[in-house]
C-alpha cells in the first residue's frame, strides 16, 4: 500500500517548506526513519526521516520549490513494488486551417511547446460541414499535492499564526491584502509592506512594476551574485520584522567570571565522565533560570494588548551553522540543574549543525541566550527572537586587569548584554534583572555543579 510523505509542520507558527534537497531519488529503496529528503523553513534547516519502508515511487515537488505545510510531497510503495513508467503525451497531429473560419480555430500552446488541444470557435453556417478536430488524449494526472487549510475564508484569507499577529497588532484586516504566496497566502513581506504603506493597497504584492522595491547595487566589475539561501532569507524577514516590532533598549553589565573559572576547572572532568561538557554557558544558563523565575516580566511576551507570563522557563540557545543561525528551545530549563542544562544545551547545539532537530525543538522559546563572545566580540547588541521580550548576549570571557580594593588584579572577566522590549521591560526592571544576574554568578554556589 502506497504511503503519502507529507511536508512537515516544523513549528507552530510555520506555514510553508522549502525543499533544499532530496536524499534520495525515485526508484532507491527507503527504510523507516532513514533521511528522505532536507528542507527549509524560516525556523529551521533538517532532514526529514521517511514515514516508512519501500521504495520511492514518486516525487511530487521538486528541490527548490516552496509548498504548505501537509502537502504531499512524495510517494513510498510497498517493498519490491516497481516505479510505473509515465507515459509520453501524444503529439496532436495539425488541423488544417478551415477556409472561411478567418481565426476561429487556434492552438493551445503548452509551457513545453507540446501543442495542447484544439479550440474550436462556435459553428457556423460556413464551417458546419468541417472536418471534425482532433483532440489530445488526457495527460497522465500528476501526484496532486493538496493545500493546506488555512482557514480565514477564502483564498485571499490564507496566512500563518504570525501574520495574522501583526494584522491584530497593527489592526489591519488581512482581507485587504493580495497575497504573493502559494494560493494566495498572504506572507510576512506582503503585511509588512501593506504596513510601510501606510495601510494602502501598494503593497508589496501589489506596487507598480516600476516601483523598486529595495535600494539598488552598484556591481562593480567581477562582482559575483548569488540567490540568498532560504534559511537565509527567513533570517533577513525575522530581524527586519523584530526590529519594526519590539523597541529595542540595551544594558550592559560587566562581570567577574574568577569564581565561575575556578569551580569549573575544579569540575569539568567529571562532568566529561559522564558525557558532558562544563562551559561559561552552563553556569550562565544556570543563572539566569534561577533569575527569571524572580523576575517574571523578562519571561514573557506580549500578545497585541495582553501580557502572557510565561510560567515555565524554555531557553533558547543561539547556535552558529555554516550559513546561517538556529534557535534550538531547552524546555523546561527552570526543572533542570547545571548538569542537565549542560547536557541538554550540549545535545540541541549538536543536532542543530547536524539537522537533527525535532520540530517542537525549534519554537516555543521565552528567553534566548546568544553568544558573540565565542569569536572575541567584547559584548554584542542582539536583536529579540521574537515573541520573546529580552535576550542576553554574552561577550568574550578574558583575563584583564581590575581595580579591587585600589590594587590592580588580574580577573577573569566579561560583559553581559541584556537587549529587551521597552514596551514591557522598563530600564529598572531589566537593570534589576542584570544586577541579579551579576551576582549569581559572581557567587555561584559550588554545590550546584
């Protein structure tokens, strides 16, 4: 029995993937859970596992294209079953012009150039006794790939959880938006720029030609051009859309990291007996859970005119791939101690370079930490990960001379950087959060390694 392969939902507010990559090809034998294909979407890169055993029939969508969520994108059979052969579509022989139909009969062009059947005008008194046309046998039926239901009504009502959040925060009615998407969803670019507009219909789907809709590049001579990727695009998208949504205020807190060095040298191997491994970010992540369950406006979000306290605590972790960025969720942080964070970070930021994460591994965030101190920036600014309302940067951790006690010492330090929503987060709440922080791990306590 055929098995229909689906694209994933790979995300709760994810509406759409983008096939970057088929593993295998038709005709290769598949088992269970072996990678079948990778895809793209503007959460997350993975590889997507087959539903089952047998052979793969039948590819419906091909790489590089873009299709909603529950579409079929493919088809395994049952073991041994062999790849039908798709027959060639018959040429349709020419009808020879009738004299005296003027342009009455003409001939469907496909996209291919194959002659596609005939269309007849009406009959009339001078072409009644014809020759009979001849018409195309059917084309073979393609794997239909269905849509997803969206449902706000009709076509023009499609769009994701996230648009329809701007459209309530920004009170726009999605129905007075043509949709540039697949059935005519209406995207984040099209809402945005219905937005820009001033709310009018020039929006992006629907501006003159002659309207450019970005500043344009000068190429110089041998300058290369290339496609952005989509992972990259869906990055570009959710920074633009951050920074036109959260008001973006910055503290900055130096920090004493002696203590923290001292207890994790004294411990990392045996954490690395047991398969893990003891970073600044383990303490950091184990500080700043303690903190947030005291300070309850940093672990929330903001849902148009209601605030949403988030009671438990999921950590997003900010993990570097090759060509872009992923924001893999521990949840449930607050539940575990420096050990189990350690791991668990160790685990998502090891599947995540490998495209190994779940789909319920990539949302559902309420506080993100990110760390441009790996490459040496002394502190960075990060952009919220939405619809989170802070995020901490930590920058690089170093040796450097400190005054204490109005004697120079040599201190393991390094800043932190908590970026936030100043539509929630006034500055003396984020400022106590950051000074609650500093001292958390400034005195960490041995006994919670």
């Amino acid at each position: 029995m055929a098995t229909p392969v689906v694209m994933p939902q790979m995300g709760e507010s994810i509406a759409e993937g983008t096939i970057v990559r088929w593993i295998k090809k038709v005709g290769d034998t598949v088992d269970r859970d072996e990678p079948l294909f990778e895809i793209s979407t503007d959460k997350v890169d993975a590889e997507i596992p087959s539903p089952a055993a047998g052979v793969l029939t039948a590819i419906a969508v091909k790489e590089g294209e873009t299709v909603p969520v529950n579409s079929v994108v493919a088809t395994i059979g049952a073991a041994g079953e062999q790849v039908p052969k798709v027959p060639d579509v018959p040429k349709v022989p020419d009808v020879p012009k009738v004299p005296g139909a003027g342009n009455g009969n003409k001939h469907s062009a496909q996209a291919d150039g194959t002659p596609g059947a005939t269309v007849a005008a009406p009959a009339s008194p001078s072409t009644t006794n014809a020759a009979p046309t001849t018409e195309a046998p059917p084309a073979p039926q393609a794997l239909q790939t269905p849509q997803a239901a969206d449902g706000e009504g009709g076509d023009r009502h499609k769009s994701s959880p996230l648009v329809r959040k701007i459209a309530k925060e920004h009170n726009v009615d999605i129905a007075q938006i043509q949709g540039s998407g697949i059935g005519g969803r209406v995207t984040k670019h099209d809402i945005l720029g219905f937005i820009d507009n001033g709310g009018s219909q020039g929006s992006v789907a629907t501006r003159p030609a002659s309207e450019p809709s970005h500043v344009p590049v000068m190429k110089g001579v041998g300058a290369t051009v290339q496609p952005m990727s989509v992972m990259r695009k869906k990055i570009a998208e959710h920074m633009v859309l951050s920074k036109r949504t959260s008001a973006h205020v910055y503290s900055v807190f130096e920090v004493n990291y002696s203590k923290v060095d001292q207890i994790r040298k004294a411990k990392k191997d045996e954490y690395e007996r047991v398969g893990a491994k003891l970073t600044y970010t383990s303490f950091i992540a184990k500080v700043i859970v303690d903190c947030l369950r005291r300070h309850q406006t940093i672990n929330a979000s903001i849902d148009g005119d209601n605030v949403v306290y988030h009671h438990e605590i999921n950590l997003g972790i900010a993990v570097a791939l090759e060509n872009g960025l992923i924001v893999p969720v521990v949840k449930a942080a607050g539940e575990k101690n420096t050990l189990g964070l350690s791991k668990s970070i160790q685990d998502v930021a090891d599947r995540a370079r490998a495209k190994k994460l779940n789909p319920e591994e990539v949302h559902g965030g309420t506080f993100t930490i990110t760390n441009p101190g790996n490459f040496g920036a002394q502190f960075g600014l990060p952009i919220i990960n939405q619809p989170q309302v802070a995020i901490l940067g930590v920058g690089t951790i170093e040796k450097r001379a400190v005054v204490i006690d109005d004697a120079i010492a040599i201190r393991t330090m390094g800043y932190l950087t908590l970026g936030y929503d100043h539509r929630l987060v006034d500055g003396a709440v984020a400022d106590q959060f950051m000074a609650d922080v500093k001292k958390g791990i400034e005195n960490f306590d041995p006994s919670q390694v």
